[in-house]
C-alpha cells in the first residue's frame, strides 16, 4: 500500500492545525490577519473550534491555528475551488501546486490587512500530501499561473506581493505598484522595414503628417517625386545599415563624426543610396529606382492595417530608436539600448555573445525586470512560414531560450480560452527564407517579400485578441523595427541617449544614441481608445514606457524614463463598436518562381554573410545548441558552418532539437 493510499485513522477528535503566514519585514508589511465569522467548512461528523486563534504583529510572522478533526472528503474540495475560482485562483507551495486539491480537511477565511491601507480576503484550506499536511491558499486576490502572486486594489493603486512557502507557510513580498487601468494585457507585434509614408502617406486617412509628390528625391540628374504604386515586394534589398541612413537622412557625402552631432537632415539622399544598394543581391535596374520613394495604396493593398488605423490611433511621429538596421533598433524594444551596437550583428560579436549566454544590456532587459516583479510575461513567433523563418530575434537576449518562444498557433487558442494569464505577449513574425535572402513565404513584410502576409498576420493577432475574453481589458501595438530604406519625408529629432554604461567594443561608427531613426509606422489598438491620429513623438522605448507605467515597473535606461507612454490615450468609455473581423484582399499575391535545383545548388555555395539576418539567426542557434547539447559539441558543430547550404541543414538540424525541447517542457 503506498502513502496516498493509507486510509485515515477512524477516530474522531480535536487537532491543532497551524498554517504561518510570513511577511516582508522592510516596506509595507502584514498590519494583522483575522478570521471571518462563518466561513469554516469542515468535513460532516468533524469537529471543530472558531475562531481560529491567530498570534502575530506587524512585521512578525502570523501563526494561525485551528482546532479542528481531520477528514479528507471531495466535498469540501469541490466547496473551495468552487469559491476561489478554481486552478487560477488557488496555490499550495508543495504537493499539488499545479492544479487544484480532489480532497480537504477544511478551509475558512482570512482577511490580511497591509500597512499600506489594502487589504485581501482568502481561503486557507489543510488536506494532506502523502502524509504530511498540505496548506492551500485561495480566492479572488489569488493569481497561482506563472508565478504565484497576490494581488489587491486600494484607492486608485494596485499592489502585487509575490507568493510562495511549502507544506505549512506562506511567504509574501510586495513585487510592484500600479496605477488603476483598464488595461491589464498588452501585445506588442512588430514587423519589418517600412517607413511611415511608404505605409501610410497615400492612405487617405485625414489629418496624418505625410508625404505630397511636392517631395523629391534628386540622383544622377533624375527627380524622383514621392508617389503611388508601391511594389509589394522589392527587386533588391535597400539599404538600411547606419552609413545607408546616414545618406539617406543627411545626403550623399554625408559625415557623421564620432560621438558628435548626427548631420544636418534634409532626407534627400534614399533615392541615391538605392540606386547603388547591394545588401542583398544586386544594385535595382535605373526604372526600379523611383520605388525606394513610392507609397502603398494602404486603403487597396494592406487592407487589415488601414482598418486598424482608421478605427484606433495611428500614430504619426514614431521613430525607429536610432538610424540602423533591424537588430539594434529591436533591442531597444526589449531593453530602451542595444548596448552600444549600432550595425548588425558579425559573426564575432555573435561568437562573444554566445559565451555570455545571450545579448546582455547593462540594466537587463524588459523581460528581467517583469520577472523580479511577478509581472507574467510570454512570447511568440508566426510559425505558418519556412522553418528557417522561425528563429525569433528576441531569443538572442540573454536568459531567454528559443524553446521557450511559442508557435503563434498556440497564441491564437490560448487568448480565445479564456485561461490566458500572461500581461505581456511580444509576437513576432515569420521571417522567411533568411538562408537564401530571399525572405519568402514570410510574414515579415520584408522589402524582398511580398506585404500580403504580414497584413494577414496583422488581421490573425488583431481577431484573436478582439474575439476572445481578454479584449476588454488588452491593449495590442502593432509596429516596425525600422524604415529599411524607404523614403520618408520628416526629420527625425534628437533625443536622450540610454546613458547605461553600453559596451564601446558593440559600437562600429561611434553613434552616441543622441538621435531618432527614421519615422516608422505605429497603430495602437484598444476598446478604450478613440479612434484618431496622435502626433506624439514616440520610439520604441515608448512601448517599455507604457509598460513600465501599466505594471508599475521602474525605466531601464534614461531612454525609457523620458518616452512619452501610451497610457495618455486611455479613454473613461469602453467602446462597443470595435469590429470583430478585418477585411482581407479578394485575390493572394503570385508567388515567385521556384528556384531551380542549379540555381538553388550555386546558391548554396555561397559563403555565410559576416552581419546581416542569416548571421544573427545562426547566432541564436547556436546559443540554443550551447543549451541543448553543451557548449563544446555546439561551437565545434557552428565552426563546420560556412556556406549556406552548410547554414540550411544547421537550421534544420538545430530546431529538431529545440522542437524536441518544447514538446517535453509541454509534457511537464
């Protein structure tokens, strides 16, 4: 017979039952428990004696001991995980932390009263674990998913204690602060290399700062005047690393000295350093010059962002948080720096971080800080594209492993079942076939993939949220990492540098992080904002910014602590007129043709890039081997990897591993 299967001596009789609550002792602190009248429920034919008899003062550990006979039965369980709320809202430290008890002694009612004026009211209950009484706690003002916490309203402010103990205590200690909001879930997805008016000069939409054909261009003689028509997917890559937006932004011949002032901006220079780009592939023909300065027809060809746009606020003046390329101005997203680096990525620097266990930022990053806070955070990737497009970015951040980021599907299904607890999601796309530079089959919204996914997955993320029960209470911001060459007509401004002791070895050109990148397209979406255009100056540190404020989380770097946040554009009125689906285009785009099997050989045989996006997603691979399959198996295996062919079979080699991973961290 094993321990759970012992039955329960048949007396009937009187046992002192004691459970400890312990409280911080530097802050706000437990002021006193007490017992609420009535609430004992207690297995039929035990007896028992209440109140409760509870010793303890401010600053002082609470004992709390009832006298009472000890009888499992499924009816007192059924009793409190009915008035708690069930798994979300009930934990117990050891021996069924994950779930909810099948079998109870009893349970009653505690009121804890804090010092900061708040106070909570919850269940304690005894059943027992193999042979050892097993403490549960629960009720409304218990969250136990993630991690466990225990959260209370008082006047315009909400206080979170974060919650652990064993067998017979609990632990609590206040984690975070923040202000009274609607606004309980935010999602952030980002996409790629678009400017503001290559998306939405052309829209239509009234009242935006936006391009006229009155802008030009002038290179080799030729004027190039913003117009219409925008391709939905470029012959060649433009270029957008910080000496090709330093063209663009300054103009041909342009300077920028170290640690100086960044150039006087006229942006007269994207049409000339598109002419003669050759980041991925070769430069454009003389006729595809005048696309780097085309806009979409928004309204025609990314129908599910227009709606967004003219039903919640389009923000006009989001910058990209400094003039380079995707990798840095993506960090700041997750940390308001990029630790000094200011190009992409090379495959030394890589190295270096992979030694390091990630990318590091001098402060940590976004997700460091919700995690000491108990703020519940989760990420995820569109996993509808090649495979090779589904190594996420945000992976190469220190303490965060590729297995750990979910397949969107997963996402799609999680918000709608009503059990999401997460209050930060980060989503991003499917990058495509990075290995070829092609990009296709992606959701990027590369400039060498067509728009049309990406505006899709706008339209998924958008409907999963809005028809699921988080919509009331969720914020979604859908924005890009950078302009990627394309024109855009505003100067962008200067502005406070991170000023956190970034790495000088990560900084090629000596950029001091003192101005903008290029203005980016940004819609925030919410059924508690009205519908418009803000003029606000954000970046992306605004993001960090709002969540900073929503969670009560302190700025990483003096970036973030001067963004402007979104949490100005709250309204007091819930909207109810919000549509629930996104308009979709009548017809997909044709596919480009196949590579042929020699083209696709020669191709192979090209050499790995040293920078650029194969060079850092190789990178978060091989961080993800390091893990999977030890640090010297995995930089011996990375050291063969020199074409991409060699690139092709170490993706698909490596997310084997890493989807072995994540199907045995889902069977815990």
């Amino acid at each position: 017979m094993s321990p759970t299967d012992r039955p329960e001596a048949p007396e009937v009789r009187l046992r002192s039952n004691t459970v400890t609550i312990i409280g911080q002792t530097e802050g706000p602190k437990i002021q006193s428990i007490t017992y609420v009248p009535n609430s004992l429920v207690i297995s039929d034919g035990q007896p028992s004696e209440t109140p409760p008899t509870i010793v303890g003062t401010s600053g002082t550990p609470f004992t709390i001991t009832l006298e009472a006979g000890r009888k499992k039965t499924a009816e007192v369980a059924i009793q409190f995980n009915t008035v708690t709320g069930g798994s979300a809202s009930a934990y117990a430290p050891s021996g069924g932390g994950d779930g909810v008890p099948e079998e109870l002694n009893f349970f009653f009612a505690v009121t804890l009263q804090f010092t900061d004026g708040g106070s909570a009211t919850v269940y304690l209950a005894q059943g027992n674990y193999a042979l050892t009484n097993n403490w549960w706690i629960g009720g409304s003002p218990i969250l136990s998913q993630v991690t466990p916490r225990l959260r209370y309203t008082q006047g315009n402010s909400v206080y979170t204690w974060a919650l652990s103990g064993d067998h017979e205590s609990f632990t609590l200690q206040q984690t975070n602060v923040r202000p009274l909001s609607p606004i309980k879930n935010v999602f952030v997805l980002m996409l790629e290399n678009h400017s503001f008016d290559n998306i939405f000069a052309r829209s239509g939409i009234p009242g935006i700062i936006a391009a006229t054909d009155a802008n030009s261009n002038v290179y080799n003689g030729t004027t190039y005047h913003f117009s219409g028509n925008a391709p939905g997917a470029m012959p060649t890559d433009p270029g957008h690393e910080f000496p090709d937006v330093l063209e663009q932004l300054a103009g041909v011949g342009a300077v920028y000295h170290p640690n100086g002032d960044y150039p006087s901006i006229n942006n007269s220079g994207f049409a000339a350093n598109y002419a003669v780009t050759t980041t991925e592939g070769p430069a454009p023909s003389a006729a595809d010059i005048g696309d780097i300065m085309a806009g979409f027809d928004t309204e025609q060809q990314l129908l599910g962002i227009y709606a967004l746009a003219k039903n919640f606020v389009l923000c006009d003046q989001w910058f990209s948080s400094l003039p380079g390329p995707t990798w840095p101005n993506r960090f700041f997203l997750h940390g308001a720096s990029s630790n000094g680096l200011d190009h992409s990525p090379s495959s030394i620097e890589i190295a270096e971080w992979e030694a390091l266990d990630g990318f590091r930022y001098p402060r940590g990053s976004i997700f460091d800080a919700m995690t000491a806070a108990t703020v519940t955070w989760r990420l995820y990737h569109d996993n509808s594209g090649p495979l090779e497009g589904t190594v996420s970015q945000v992976s190469a951040i220190h303490k965060i492993d590729l297995e750990n980021v979910h397949a969107l599907s997963d996402f799609i299904s999680g918000v709608q079942s009503g059990d999401y607890p997460y209050e930060y999601t980060f989503i991003e796309p499917n990058y495509g076939d990075v290995i070829n530079g092609s990009y296709e089959g992606g959701s990027s919204q590369h400039p060498k993939d067509d728009v049309a996914a990406g505006d899709a997955l706008v339209a998924k993320v958008y409907e999963a949220i809005r028809n699921s029960p988080l919509w009331e209470s969720s914020l979604l911001i859908v924005t890009y990492d950078e302009h990627g060459g394309f024109y855009d007509h505003v100067a962008p401004g200067q502005v406070v540098p991170p000023n956190d002791d970034s790495s000088s070895k990560y900084n090629r050109y000596g950029f001091n992080f003192s101005q903008y990148g290029v203005r980016v397209p940004a819609v925030v979406i919410s059924p508690w904002l009205a519908s418009g255009v803000d003029h606000t100056v954000y970046d992306h540190a605004s993001a960090l910014a709002t969540l900073e404020w929503l969670f009560g989380l302190g700025p990483l770097t003096e970036r973030d602590a001067v963004a402007n946040s979104l949490h100005a554009l709250i309204a007091p009125t819930l909207r109810t007129d919000t549509p629930t689906q996104l308009p979709r285009p009548a017809s997909a785009p044709q596919p480009k043709p196949q590579l042929t099997a020699e083209a696709r050989a020669a191709l192979d045989l090209q050499p790995v890039p040293d920078g650029g996006t194969l060079t850092g997603m190789l990178g978060v691979l091989l961080k993800a081997d390091s893990r999977l399959n030890g640090a010297d198996a995995a930089r011996t295996r990375f050291s063969s990897v020199k074409t991409r062919g060699d690139a092709r079979a170490y993706f698909h080699e490596v997310m084997t591993k890493v989807a072995v991973a994540r199907a045995a961290k889902a069977a815990e």
